[in-house]
C-alpha cells in the first residue's frame, strides 16, 4: 500500500495543476517544442548525472567501499531507472543504490552503503544551495527580482544559507548518538571535497532546465532560473511524484510564475525537463537488464 502512495499523491497534485492550466494552449506548447534545446537539454543533464557518478564514487571510496566507476554507472543509472521509468520515486533510486552497493561490501562496511547515499544527496543539496544563493546574490543587484526583495525572499536565503551550515551542525549533533547525524558527520570532509563536482552539476542541471524553456520560448533569464533552482528541486523531492514528474512540477509554478510568466509556458518547460530524465531513465533499462539477467 505504501509503495502506491506516493504515485498516488503525485498523480493526484498532477490533476490538480493541470486543472489550473489551460490543457488546450499546454498541449500546443508542448507540441511545437524546438527540438534542439531539449536534445541540448537531454545532453547537459546527461553529463550532470555523470559526473554524480563520479562524485559517488568518490564518496564512496572515501568511506572504504569497493566502488568502481562502472559499478557506480550501473547503479546510478539504474537508480535512474527506478525512479522515472518504474513506480518508487527519488527514495526508491537511492534504496536501490544502497543494496547495490552493499553487495559490494564487505561485512564490516555494508552500513556505509547507505552513508555513501546520504553524503551523496547531501552533497548535491550542498552544491544546490551554494549555487542558488549566488545567482540570487547576483539577481538581486542585477535583475527585477520580484518577490526575492521581499520577507519570502529573506525567507528564501535564510533557507538556503541553513543548507549550507547543515553539515557543521551535523558534526555537533553526531555527539548526541543521532544515526543520521554520525553518518553525515563522518561523511561532512567529503562534501567538501566534493563541492566542486557538486556545483558542476548543479549548473548543468540548471542550464538543462534552461534549455528546456529556450525550447517553448519562456523566455526567463539564466541567472533567474539557477537563483530559483535551489526552491524548484528541494519542493521537487517531496514524495508526490509520478515517474518524476508532480513535486517538481509544483515548485517550478510556484516561484517562476509570480515573476509574470505563463503558467502553461512554466509547466511545459518543467515537463520537458522531467522527460530528460525520462530518456535516461530508459537508457538505464540497459544496465537493469543486463544485471537481472546475470542474477538469473
């Protein structure tokens, strides 16, 4: 029951934006997309998610775990797989990375399978949040950045700045026993070796998503999009999706549509972008396939 509840949740808060748009111009939209921006889009967001294998695996074998690059590939890519082509969801990619890996380990170090996990998504909540919070630093001087002059901009950046400050807290509340916080704590001198990778990947994705509304002529600027980035995929986690696409969907509509661009432009880009995950999601069918038929 609870494997269905979040595809539940996130095809229920897909009708509900829909009921909101006007489905005939979305269709339009979606229909006379440019076809080379979202080719570019699939290419960026591609070469994102490679280098967050790298970054994993770096992760990883920092916590003396015997992840190759391939091995790292095929997981992540299923993992990919998991989530935009399967039912699950972001939880159901990343638990399926963890037994993955834990495969991998030796006994004494199967519980830093899932360490290697949390590193990873903190990592790139990490490089998120520094990114964000520069391009709004920038926004703010340079553009007419609507709402993040106001109290829930302040908000905004208070929020992302807290992101930043996560893994110095964690070391603090490692010394209270939480689990959580003794794994991120040990992992914390990874993020920072990792921040660079974080921050390539965070302005590819964001350039990706970019792309996408280049391919509808929403014509919303670079350092807009990657200010807003930081919202649009932290609202994207929630457990409201299906095949990827719900959560995101409302994040983007929430704070790209009060600068005064076109609900149905916004959701159109949002959805293109879902779908480059969706075409790699299907080039991950590969590497599920081939692993389950050695398993059989």
């Amino acid at each position: 029951m609870k494997k269905l509840l979040k595809p539940a949740l996130g095809l229920a808060l897909l009708a509900g934006l829909l009921s909101s748009l006007d489905r005939g111009l979305l269709g339009e939209v979606l229909g006379g997309a440019h076809l080379g921006w979202f080719a570019l889009g699939c290419l960026l967001a591609l070469m994102a998610n490679l280098i967050c294998v790298t970054r994993w695996q770096r992760i990883a074998q920092g916590l003396h775990l015997p992840l190759q690059w391939p091995q790292a590939l095929s997981l992540y890519a299923q993992a990919i797989t998991a989530n935009s082509v399967l039912p699950g969801g972001i939880v159901g990619g990343d638990l399926w990375r963890v037994i993955g890996l834990s495969r991998l380990a030796s006994t004494g170090h199967k519980t830093s399978a899932a360490a290697s996990v949390l590193a990873d998504r903190v990592s790139g909540l990490w490089g998120l949040a520094w990114v964000s919070l520069l391009a709004s630093g920038y926004a703010w001087f340079s553009l007419e950045t609507g709402w993040l002059h106001s109290e829930l901009g302040a908000l905004y950046l208070a929020g992302l700045i807290s992101i930043l400050v996560l893994p110095y807290a964690a070391t603090r509340l490692a010394r209270v026993g939480r689990a959580r916080f003794v794994e991120l704590s040990v992992a914390t001198p990874m993020l920072r070796r990792t921040l660079a990778l974080s921050i390539a990947v965070q302005l590819l994705t964001s350039l990706a998503f970019w792309c996408c509304m280049q391919a509808v002529n929403l014509p919303v600027p670079l350092a807009l999009i990657v200010a807003l980035s930081g919202g649009i995929f932290i609202v994207g986690i929630l457990p409201a999706t299906i095949g990827g696409f719900g959560a995101r969907e409302l994040g983007a509509l929430a704070l790209i549509t009060p600068f005064g661009f076109s609900k149905e432009l916004v959701m159109a880009s949002s959805i293109l972008f879902g779908l480059t995950v969706t075409v790699q999601g299907l080039l991950g069918l590969y590497f599920w396939l081939r692993d389950h038929s050695r398993m059989t």
